[in-house]
C-alpha cells in the first residue's frame, strides 16, 4: 500500500503498521558538527545553490551530513552533525520529516539531539533553538518563518519497544508535544497530548511547513507505513497551527489530501480520482495533473508548476514527459528539476533535468536528498 492509498485510508494505515513486526535502524554516534568547506569557498557565489542531505551508513532516511552545493553538484559547503535515530516501529516505517529546510537565504538543519543550527553559503552557522529530544522512540518535524524569527516543533513519541516478538509496543503512551521558539531563547512547549495503545493516534500533528504567516501541520497523517511512495514524506489534510499548538485554518478544501504546501499557501493535493491538483489557501482549482501516477510529487516555487509521477503539469496547460525512472524531487529554478532515478538496484545519484530537454538526465555525482535552493544575488 502506498501513501497516496494510506491517505485514503488512514485509520487503516495506523493499525496496519503498529499491529505488526520489527524493522527499525539505529543512530550512529558523531559527537559534533564540523564543517567540510571546498576549497572555492572563499570565492563570492551568486545564483542558485542547492542543499542537499547526504545519508550516512544507514542510508536514507537518516542523514548525518548537510552540504549547499553549485547547480553542477560540486560543494561549496558541508557540515557533518549527529544523525537521529530511526524509532523502532513493527512491520512498519516512522514517516519521518526530512532534517532541513530552506528558509531565509539560510539551510536549517536539525541534529539527533534536537539542536537546529543555520547554515549560510559562506560556511557560517549559528545554532537557533533545541527542540528536546531524549531517547531513540523519538521523531522531530519542524519548520522556520520566512524571516527566521520563529520556530515550531513538534516531538512525537513512539512507546518502547517489545522484547517478546508477539507485542507491538513495551509499556508506554503515543505522546505528542509541540514547542514555540525563537533564536537565541529556549522552546516554550505550547500543546502536550497522549494516546493509549489501545486507541492510537489519528490526529497527531507533524510540521510540514509555513505559510499565511503561520506553521502549517498536518491533521490525520499517521505516524507509520508499510510502503513509502517514493519522494513523499507527508500527505493529508493540512491546517496552520495556532499559538496554542493547536490546528488552526484548514487548507486546501476538505477534499485535498496535500503532498506539498508553498509559503503563499498554494498547495499541491492529491485527490481520490488519482489527479494531483494545485489549489488556492480556500481549495479552489488552479490546474491539475491527470493520471499522474505515484510518487514523485513537488509543487514549483513559484506554484506555477508540479512533477506527478512521470509527468510536469503546467498553470499553461502544459505538459513534459520526465524519463520512466525519474522520481522528482524538487526544484532547482522555474526550468530545472531535481531528483532520483529508481531501479531494481536502487537509487540513484542525485540528478537534474532541464524541462526544454527532459531526456537529458545530469548525474550530479553524489547521493541523497535534495531540500531545496537558496537563490544569492
């Protein structure tokens, strides 16, 4: 089942994944973050830079190292930090939000220890809050408003788990706790809730972005699945979130189930009829994919258009066919999509396409996840 047919079902999905047997992945130990500059550092750069997590032993999705690099792969930057860890899930994989973000001219990057740090193209960094984390069972979304003054988190706890092969969980509640920070100051946590193991949680919260000037969440996405689509780490009802941690204004209609949300509001939703739609902050249509298959899933920056599975839909009625493989998952600039190849073998490097010629895949030379792009004038 993949996350589009878990967004249907929700209920389901939950009982599907904490009702089942182990898979998990442990932390590896990196006692600091330390910066790996290129050697052209020092060299002004200008345009777009992309940022970039790399997984560490364990492969995606743990990372242990973020780099900003030029649109041709190379590195201007990279920083290495302590990675998290993997909450033990039975049959199941946590949906677990990327560690960085992109907001401010800045990368925002979260450690295994709860520690967000920004990083700026010319190799500096300043850590901006810690969200506290403290044992293995433990997963951390966030997200930075546009000017960087604010931050939300939100910390969800798995219960233990079972030494005997034949129970989910040790003892233990789901617990979620949302926290408000500002840089330089500590988190004030704002919402604590917890769940029963007999009644697990349909409406925890993760942290998805930030847009109308408040943190957006979303609303009923459960915290596990059995079968990730590729690309996609977030999909559901989405809402922002008030003071009181809390959700707030639904976005999208009723009817969106949303993979991706812009800071304007935009959001590209995934509906029942196996369309991905662009809609306005009230659910009106902007444009749509048909058919557009699953996975792969990014709304442009500038909302104007959205990969779908094999497909760029554009606002223009537009359409570009992408290579079979190819697994969006971002955007460079208006004109160039990054991603992934997926074969039998795996994943690929990470690589670009240029929408004037979607045949010719640039291999970037290294692997990971891209996050997104800071424009420097």
């Amino acid at each position: 089942m993949g996350l589009r047919a878990c967004a249907r079902s929700m209920l389901g999905c939950i009982f599907l994944a904490l009702l089942a047997g182990g898979c998990s992945a442990a932390s590896q130990s990196n006692p600091s973050s330390s910066s790996v500059p290129s050697a052209s550092t020092a060299q002004v750069v200008h345009g777009e830079v992309m940022v970039a997590l790399e997984p560490g032993p364990r492969a995606q999705p743990i990372h242990n190292r973020i780099s900003l690099r030029r649109p041709d792969g190379s590195v201007i930057v990279s920083h290495s930090f302590t990675p998290r860890s993997a909450p033990r899930v039975n049959f199941a994989a946590p949906v677990l939000a990327p560690e960085a973000t992109v907001v401010d001219g800045h990368a925002y990057y979260a450690d295994g220890e709860g520690r967000v740090r920004a990083l700026a193209v010319d190799g500096t960094e300043q850590q901006v809050a810690q969200f506290p984390l403290t044992g293995s069972q433990q997963s951390l979304s966030f997200a930075v408003s546009p000017d960087g003054s604010r931050l939300v988190g939100a910390v969800f706890t798995w219960p233990e788990p079972s030494p005997s092969p034949g129970q989910a969980f040790g003892p233990g509640n789901f617990a979620l706790d949302i926290y408000a920070a500002s840089p330089g100051q500590a988190a004030t946590r704002i919402r604590h809730q917890e769940w029963p193991q007999t009644k697990p949680p349909t409406d925890a919260v993760a942290v998805v972005g930030w847009a109308l000037d408040a943190p957006v969440v979303t609303t009923d996405m459960p915290p596990a699945t059995q079968q990730a689509s590729p690309g996609l780490w977030f999909w559901g009802h989405v809402s922002t979130l008030g003071p009181d941690g809390w959700p707030q204004r639904q976005l999208g209609g009723s009817g969106c189930r949303a993979v991706a949300v812009n800071p304007d509001g935009t959001l590209l939703c995934v509906s029942e009829s196996a369309s991905a739609q662009a809609r306005n902050p009230d659910g009106s249509l902007l444009f749509e994919a048909k058919k557009p298959g699953d996975g792969g899933f990014t709304l442009s920056p500038d909302g104007q258009r959205v990969t779908a599975g094999t497909q760029v839909a554009g606002r223009d009625g537009s359409v570009v066919q992408l290579p079979s493989t190819f697994v969006g998952q971002g955007w460079l600039d208006r004109q160039t999509v990054v991603g992934v190849q997926a074969t039998p073998q795996g994943e690929s490097n990470v690589d670009e396409l240029k929408l004037a010629s979607p045949s010719q895949v640039k291999d970037l030379g290294f692997q990971g996840l891209f996050v997104g792009a800071l424009n420097v004038p």
